[in-house]
C-alpha cells in the first residue's frame, strides 16, 4: 500500500554530529579516559583552580621530598664522614702514641747514663703506653656502635686493637715491674741492663719486633681507613648532588604538570567549544535540526551543549508543528473548498433529481392508465380504421408495452442512485461538524466505498468482515477522511499492479474491549519497504511521482486519530501487502 501522506508527528530522532575531535577522544588515551570521568562533573573553574593546585602541591612536595631525602642521605653521609674523620684522628694519634712507646722503647734499650735518667724515661714510658690504650679504648667503641664499618675491615681492626692491647698491658706490667725494680732495689746500672735483657727489652728481645710489625699493620690500616674517608666525603657530596637533584627534578616535573594540564585544559575547553559551535553553525547555515551536539561533561560548556541541543529541539518540534499546520490548514482549505463545491453541486443536482425521483412514480401510474386503455380500446374495438393499423404497427405497441415499464423501472434504479450518491457526498463533506455524534461507523466505510466505485469496479475486491458494533462517538466527517485516505492508498497502490492475479481489499471490525472497537484494512499489494515504514506518517512524506499525492492524508489521518484517542499502527512486509489497525473507543 503507498504511503499516501502523513500526520503524525512522532519526534524524529536526532543524532549527535561527531566531528574528527570526538573521533579523535575515542582513541585518548586510558589515563586521559580516566580523568575525563573523574573531571566529568567539574566545573571549568575547578578544574583549572585544580591543575594550578596539582602543580604548584607536585612543587612544594617536590621540593619538601627532596631536601627531606637529601637532608637524611646528607646527614648519613656527614654522620659516617665524621665517623670515619674521628676514627681517622685516634687512629693518628694511636700512631703516634704507638711511636712514642717505640722511641721510648728505643730509649730503654740503650746503655744508660745514670739510674735517675732511666727512672724518668721509664715513667714517660709508661704515660705513652696509658694514652696508647686509652686510644685503643676508644677506637674499640667505635667499633661497637659504628654500623658502617665494613665486616672485613671491622674483623681486622679488631684484632690489631686487641693485640695491641694485649701487647700494651703485657708491657705494661713488665715496665712497672722494671720500674719497681729500680726504685724498691736501688739496682746499678749493670743490674738494670741485665734486667732489661732478661725481661726481652733489649734491641734483641721479642718485644720490640712486635711492635714493629703491630705499627706496620697500623699504617696500613690508616691508609685504609683514609682511603675510606674519601669515599665518604664522596659520598656526602653526592648526597648534596642528590638532593639539589631532587629538588632540580620537582621543579621541572611540576612544570611539565603545570603545562601538561594547562594544555590540556585549554584544548578540551577549545575543542568542545568548536564542537557545539560548528552544531551550532551546521544547524543555523543548512537548515539541519536534527544535529545534536554532543555533550561530554557537566561543566558550564556540557551545560551550553544541553542549553543548544534543547533549542535545537524545540526548533525542530515548532518547524514540524509548522509544517503540520500549514498542511493541515492547506488539507483543510482543499476539503473545506472541495466540501463547499461538492455540497453545492450535490444541492444543484438533488433538486432536479429529486423533481425527476417524485414524478417517475405520477409517470409510471399514468403509462400504466394509457396503456390500460389502449388495451381497453383494441377489445372493444379489434378492427380499428387503417390509419389507426398503420399507426399501431409503426410503433410495434405490442414491444412498447412490454419495454416501457421497464424503462420507467430502470430511471427509477438509476434515480435512487443517484439519490444515494448525492446523500454520501453531502454526508462526506460535513468537514466542519464540531458536535460530536454517536454514527455507525459501517455506513461511513460503505459511504466511501460507494464514492470509491468507480475505481473499484476495475477488478478489485472488496471483501467485509463486519462484527457487530455498537454507535461510536466521534466526528463523522473526520473519520469518513481516514477511510477515504487508507482506501485510496490501497487502491492506487493496487491499481498499480495490474500483473496481481488477485486484487482484494478486506476490511474487518471487531468489538476488543468494553470500550473499544478495531479496524483493519488490509490489501495484498507489494507492501512497504521497510527502510519507509517509519515514515509514512511524516508530514510531506510521499511515494507518489509530483502532482500525484500532497504527502499529507496519512499525516492528517493519524492526527484525527489521535484526537479521537484512538491509535492507528501500519504492519506490512514486502510482497505481502499492507495492514492498517485502527483502534477506536466507543465513547470519549
């Protein structure tokens, strides 16, 4: 069936314009999508007030870290310094102590001079060998609490201390002893040198050789223990260079944030803005209401996408409102204007009808009473003069008395005909009826299928499956128009297709509810294709070549329908035909 016109207005969908930059938002990247969800709802001021904040926190965390971490890589590397510094200046002074006991060692070895001259010597002995241990007590406590001494070097150390301290104590009691000696027993000097050698003091004995070799392990351990200051003072210095690092790279990093998200910012703002602007252009310039821009976040500019997509919208439903109105004012106007011609045809042809229809039946009674008398005269006079003969045989009476009623009969078929023709029409264009009336809506359906005959009559079916209704409340001459729009589609649609073995139109009605009735009206036509059956109640919408069809008979009838709260719904599939339901209440 063609989709003749349409009237109902069903909102059209619209669809969001996708400009390269959405395409292009498509394919950011996951960390972009993450913060545009999170941002979404936030305002522009927000979110820059953010960013600023995001950079300006990235610095001074920055900054805070890194004098944080190189202060305490700083202060590591000052404390193992000063560790090391310190062990470095007792392990000199252990040195030098160690040279002192061996140049007074030295001194002890020799001959002496006098027994006064060797008490003394012995005495500065022993205040060396005190201040030696009292330098090895310390440097043994470092040992203990110092965490950054190497394993290896700790272990070695140790033991040099150890033994020197255990050297020292032993030579300590051999010196006190040496010392007693001399001052209790008041010894010579050749007792005091013999002591000496049996003691192991001289050049020749054991001790001295030990501590040739405990020094040498010393110095060497002082070169190390130098080498490793070093590499501490090394060490602080890049502790310094780190945290001047950190620092350095803060700064830099909360100035790429701070770029990054001013870019970023500035381009989202710059890109949405050109989206709903070039909607907003391609809307005004082309004509186009069914873009919509798309609307990306909450912020003032998704706010100002929803502010146009809305205007757009109510411009497009005022345009379709527009467009319904004037062509239902135009559809008006032609059925008004045809209502009003047809009307008064109808008027101007109904009188002489109506003249002809009432004096058929006087003509007939008075054919009747002639034709009586003729009769009446051949009986009583069988033999009438030969003018009379010649007359009647020139007339055939005997075919003109048979033919003549039927002719009277046919003008009276023909009359009453036209009669009900003339009452359809003048029912018909009743378009300005504003009462509603309880009709049967068969006698409209019969009415435009008596107006449709002649078109009918070119080999097409019309098949009824009537229920029985009860009176509907409605405006007749409004309803008359749906069924005269939907017949008319069928038939131009069937009319088309003169290779149908078969044209049929059914209609069928039924009672569905208490107060509901329904309508089909179906052909068996190609049917709709369904890329245009969304379409067909679109005002202006028509299939037919120009000049065939207004576009606007589905459009309006939908619209009828719907004032009578009702609802009409097209089913068709190609090859198969086209259904029309109609659902209408009995009473509004």
């Amino acid at each position: 069936m063609h989709p003749l016109n349409s009237c109902l207005l069903p909102k059209k969908k619209t669809k969001a314009v996708q400009p390269q930059s959405i395409h292009r938002l498509r394919s950011v990247s996951t960390p972009e999508i993450w913060i545009n969800r999170i941002t979404r709802h936030w305002s522009i001021h927000k979110k820059i007030g953010f960013g600023y904040f995001l950079a300006i926190s990235v610095a001074v965390l920055g900054t805070g870290i890194g004098l944080i971490v190189g202060e305490h890589y700083e202060d590591q590397a000052i404390d193992k310094f000063r560790g090391i510094q310190e062990r470095y200046e007792r392990m000199d002074k252990l040195e030098k102590s160690i040279l002192e006991v061996n140049l007074y060692q030295q001194q002890l070895t020799l001959e002496p001079e006098n027994p006064a001259r060797q008490q003394e010597d012995i005495s500065e002995l022993l205040a060396s060998v005190d201040e030696a241990r009292k330098f090895i007590a310390e440097l043994k406590s470092d040992l203990r609490n110092d965490d950054w001494i190497p394993k290896e070097y700790a272990s070695k150390f140790k033991t040099l201390l150890q033994t020197y301290d255990t050297e020292l104590e032993a030579y300590t009691l051999l010196v006190q002893y040496l010392s007693q000696k001399v001052e209790v027993d008041s010894l010579t000097l050749a007792e005091i040198q013999s002591e000496k050698q049996r003691l192991g003091m001289t050049n020749k004995g054991e001790l001295i050789p030990k501590f040739k070799k405990l020094s040498r392990t010393l110095e060497e351990l002082v070169r190390s223990n130098s080498a490793r200051r070093e590499q501490a003072r090394k060490t602080m210095r890049s502790a310094k260079l780190w945290r001047v690092t950190i620092i350095v790279a803060s700064m830099a990093l909360s100035m790429a944030i701070a770029v990054a998200l001013a870019y970023y910012t500035s381009r989202a703002i710059a890109r949405r803005i050109r989206t709903v602007t070039k909607v907003a252009k391609q809307a005004t310039q082309e004509g186009n209401f069914d873009l919509q821009a798309p609307v990306l976040s909450d912020d003032e500019i998704g706010v100002l996408a929803t502010s146009l997509n809305q205007l757009i919208q109510q411009v497009a439903t005022q345009i379709r409102e527009l467009q319904q109105a004037q062509g239902q004012l135009i559809q008006s106007e032609k059925m008004s204007s045809l209502g009003q011609t047809v009307a008064g045809i109808a008027h101007e042809i109904n009188n002489p009808v109506n003249f002809i229809y009432a004096n058929l039946d006087y003509a007939n009674n008075y054919t009747q009473d002639l034709l009586e008398l003729i009769a009446l005269y051949q009986q009583h006079y069988p033999q009438p003069i030969p003018e009379v003969q010649t007359k009647v045989d020139e007339v055939d009476l005997t075919f003109l008395r048979e033919d003549l009623p039927k002719i009277l009969a046919s003008m009276h078929v023909g009359a009453e005909r036209i009669r009900k023709i003339i009452l359809s029409l003048r029912n018909f264009c009743h378009l300005d009826e504003s009462e509603l009336k309880r009709v049967d809506i068969h006698a409209g359906i019969e009415d435009t299928l008596l107006i449709l005959k002649h078109r009918l009559n070119q080999g097409i079916k019309v098949i009824k499956y009537y229920d029985s209704l009860p009176l509907i409340e409605c405006y007749p001459a409004q309803l008359n128009q749906v069924f005269m729009n939907i017949l008319s589609n069928a038939l131009d649609e069937l009319l088309d297709h003169q290779e149908l073995s078969s044209r049929e139109i059914v209609i069928q009605t039924k009672v569905i509810g208490a107060n509901q009735i329904e309508l089909r009206i179906r052909d068996n036509g190609s049917g709709i294709p369904p890329e245009l059956k969304d379409k067909i109640f679109d005002p202006f919408f028509t299939t037919k070549p120009v000049g065939k069809g207004t576009g606007m008979g589905l459009a309006i009838s939908y619209q009828i329908v719907q004032q009578h709260d009702g609802n009409i719904e097209v089913f068709s599939k190609p090859g198969q035909g086209a259904e029309f339901v109609l659902n209408l209440p009995v009473s509004k």
